[in-house]
C-alpha cells in the first residue's frame, strides 16, 4: 500500500491537518469563497517561469520571449505577462482582440495561423501588430495585397517545417514533414516562399520561425533544429535575396505532469538553445539572430491546479472504480484529446494513505469524459475534494459548454491576496448567442 496522497513538489503546501494549500491559500477557503470546481493559478511560479526565461536569455547579445497565448489567456494575464516584459504570440483575431482589451503594446505581438482569415489579418494590420509569422502561399498574397491596401507595411517571418520529429504525442508534433503548418525546407517549399516574400514589396521580410512540437523532454531536437534553421538562414540571406535578422524557435518546452516526469529546467533548455545558436552561427559564418522563443506550457503549465469537488462514486468490482466530479472534460480537455496525464490528489486527505485505484471521470454524457485513469488515492466519498496538478496550460483555453456545462472560475493566488482572472460563467452567459426565429416566438403549441 502507497502511503501518502500529498505532491512532492514544493510548490503546493500541505497544512498539519493534511489539506492543500496553494500560495498560501487553504483550498477550502478557495472552494468557499469562489465555488467548485475552481482554476487556480498560482502568481508566483508564473513570474519565476518568465524571468527563467529572460535571466537565461540575457547571456546571448540579443533575444525575445513571447508567451504564446493559446496556453492560457484572459485579459488580466496579459498585464502579468507584459509586466514581466514578454511579448505575446497570438494565432487568432479573438487572442489579438484579448490581448489589445488588456493594453497590450501591439508591436511586442506576433501572429501565426495556418488559416488566417482575412479579419484575423485586417485586425493584425490595423493593430499594429510587431510581426506575422506568414504560413503558406496563399497568405503571402493576401497579406501582400492587404497590407497594399491598408497602406503599412507588416514585418514578417516564414514560417519552416524544419523536418524535425521530436518524441511526443503524435497530434502535438508540428515540425515534421507531415504538417498542415509552415513551408517544408524538403523539396524547396521554404526556399520558394524566401523568393516570393523578398520580392514583395508591402512585406518586410525580417526572419524565420518554425515550432518542433510540444512538451518536449529532450533538449537536442531544438538544437538540432536550431542548426538546420540555421543552415537555411544563412542560404537564404547568402543566395535568396533575404535580409534576416530573427529566428524564433516556438517553445515546445515539456513539464511535468505526474511525478514520473523530469523535463528539463527552463535554464538548462534555453542556455542549450542559445549555445547551438550560436555554434550554428560561427558554423555558418553569419551574424547571430535576435533568438526568439515562445513558451506557452513551460510558463503557465505547472502553476494552474484545478479544485474539484466528488458528486458520486461508483465500485464496479475486479474492474474499475469511478468517482465522478462536478467538472471535466469542458474545463479540461486533455485527457480526451490526448490521454493525457495529470496527478491527482485528495485536497484536504494529504496526510491519508492512498490505498484505493480511483479511475476520475467528468460529469459530462460521455464516456470519454475522464481526467484521469487508474489514479492511487485514499477510499473517495461524495464531497471530497480533489485537485488535478498542472492544469494551467491547455485546459481552460480548450475549454467548451458540451452539456451546457459552465465553465469554471479563475483565481489568481499570490501570498495574501487571490482574485479572479475569469468569473464563473453564469446561465445567462450560456444562453447568450441563442436567438428564437420569429415562427418560434409563440412560447407553446402555435
Ligand atoms: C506556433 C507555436 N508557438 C508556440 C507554441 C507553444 O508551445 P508550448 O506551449 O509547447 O511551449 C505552440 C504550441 O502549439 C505553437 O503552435
């Protein structure tokens, strides 16, 4: 039999009677002040990643960190995010529009899409956006041609398909040849797109991007792609007419989910990458770039837990035992999409042995809908708290109304002070897009 429930990483602490505490904030005082289930996000761990991120960086001549957005994002964390003197990567109208609601300085904005539409693009341009990261042929026209329109002239990269495959989830690699993103550098795609681009004159081309995947654990993918980023770099400001001066490599840095996992530390990941650079770059005999990265799940990952509460547990013997919580795959989509992992613990039974295999499954009419499986906990009963580590990234910014299920509220908690980044979403708020066609007004039979 395990002995305890409680996690094993400092961040989260357990008070003497065994219940969790997040930034020094015990969970049922959380759960009774804003509900449950509940996204918390601890400040904290949150900054210490960013400055990670930049400390690191400060050792190479020139570099750039842009959070990418789609991890997580609401108004407020883009000031915590632009506090810490990150830029913000964006891949739709709707994040752009988030991050200008919050004041965000367009020009520390970048933009990707393998489908922007041309409001995602009229918004970039009218904005002011800092750069965008061009994906396929057809943008490079309707860029070109807007930006003409518009009058400006947007600063632009290529997005690569450097051919890497780093050893992840499947639907989470996006740098090998077979990707809907970017122009692949096998058969001459991203070498055509340099010409197209350099030869455009409302585009100003100033380097090139490409993303490997994510939660990646192995630092030598990055610098393997660093290097052939870099090969390709120098050709294409030697021999295609381009005038680089950036490469943004795209995050893909992994975290732990469960105590199985050891990624790297941010510090090793990215002294690692500017080091390859910058070896790639004497190889090559070029200038180094502005080395750009844009972290989502290394910032935000291990700082989000999310509190849940049991409604209902059921024992079906010598196969499975289920306890049902008030949340699920609508707040957090990853174990449906991915079979993803997350520990799970007892909130308030830290101090308890663990000596039941609880399968965590969501309230929505679905099977699919689970968080967990086959997890090691105390003997669970209706009301019993549970929290899911490492839900920051990738969770609420996937999340869903499936069941009309509202989605859940989220705290920011510092030392001394927790307040909301996004409220509960209210039965008003579920109904708000419905309209009744008029031969549908009568309420009852017509
Ligand atoms: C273009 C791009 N940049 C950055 C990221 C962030 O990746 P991660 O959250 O793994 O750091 C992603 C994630 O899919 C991405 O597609």
């Amino acid at each position: 039999m395990k002995t305890m429930n409680a996690p094993t990483d400092d961040i989260y602490r357990v008070a003497p009677d065994g219940s969790m505490q997040l930034a020094g904030h015990a969970v049922s005082d959380l759960l009774e002040k804003f509900g449950s289930p509940l996204i918390v996000m601890i400040e904290d761990l949150i900054r210490q990643n960013c400055r990670a991120y930049r400390q690191k960086f400060d050792d190479y001549p020139e570099s750039r960190i842009y959070y990418a957005s789609k991890a997580f994002l609401t108004t407020g964390f883009c000031r915590l995010i632009e506090q810490e003197g990150l830029g913000l990567d964006v891949a739709s109208a709707g994040e752009l529009a988030t991050a200008l609601a919050a004041g965000f300085n367009p020009e520390n904005i970048i933009m990707h899409g393998n489908a922007k539409t041309l409001q995602d693009l009229r918004l970039a341009l009218e904005s002011g956006i800092g750069r965008i990261v061009i994906d396929n042929s057809a943008e490079i026209e309707s860029l070109n041609d807007l930006a003409g329109l518009l009058d400006c002239r947007p600063r632009v990269l290529i997005r690569v398909t450097p051919g890497i495959k780093p050893s992840t989830h499947e639907y989470v690699q996006t740098g090998q040849v077979d990707s809907k993103f970017g122009f692949n550098l096998e058969g001459g795609a991203a070498a055509e797109a340099v010409k197209r681009v350099v030869a455009k004159s409302n585009l100003k081309l100033v380097g090139l991007h490409c993303h490997i995947g994510s939660q990646i654990f192995a630092l030598k993918p990055f610098q393997v792609a660093a290097r052939t980023m870099l090969e390709f770099y120098a050709r294409a400001c030697n021999d295609l007419g381009a005038q680089f001066s950036e490469l943004n490599m795209g995050g893909g840095l992994g975290i732990n989910y469960t105590p199985g996992d050891h990624p790297p530390a941010i510090g090793d990941h990215v002294a690692g990458l500017s080091r390859a650079v910058l070896a790639a770059a004497r190889e090559f005999g070029i200038a180094p770039p502005i080395l750009c990265d844009e972290p989502g799940r290394s910032i935000v990952g291990r700082a989000g837990v999310t509190l849940y509460t049991v409604q209902s547990t059921k024992k079906i013997e010598g196969i499975r035992n289920y306890a049902s919580v008030d949340g699920g795959m609508t707040d957090n989509p990853r174990y449906a999409l991915y079979q993803a992992k997350h520990q799970v613990v007892a909130a308030k039974r830290l101090n308890e042995p663990v000596d039941t295999v609880w399968s965590i499954s969501g309230r929505c009419c679905e099977s699919g809908d689970m968080l967990a499986r086959d997890v090691d906990l105390p003997n669970l009963k209706a009301g019993d708290i549970l929290a899911v580590l490492s839900t920051g990234a990738y969770t609420y910014s996937m999340a869903s109304n499936y069941n009309r299920v509202a989605r859940p509220a989220v705290v920011l908690a510092t030392p001394g002070m927790v307040e909301l980044l996004a409220r509960r979403e209210t039965d008003q708020d579920l109904n708000r897009l419905d309209q009744i066609p008029t031969w549908l007004a009568q309420i009852g039979k017509p």
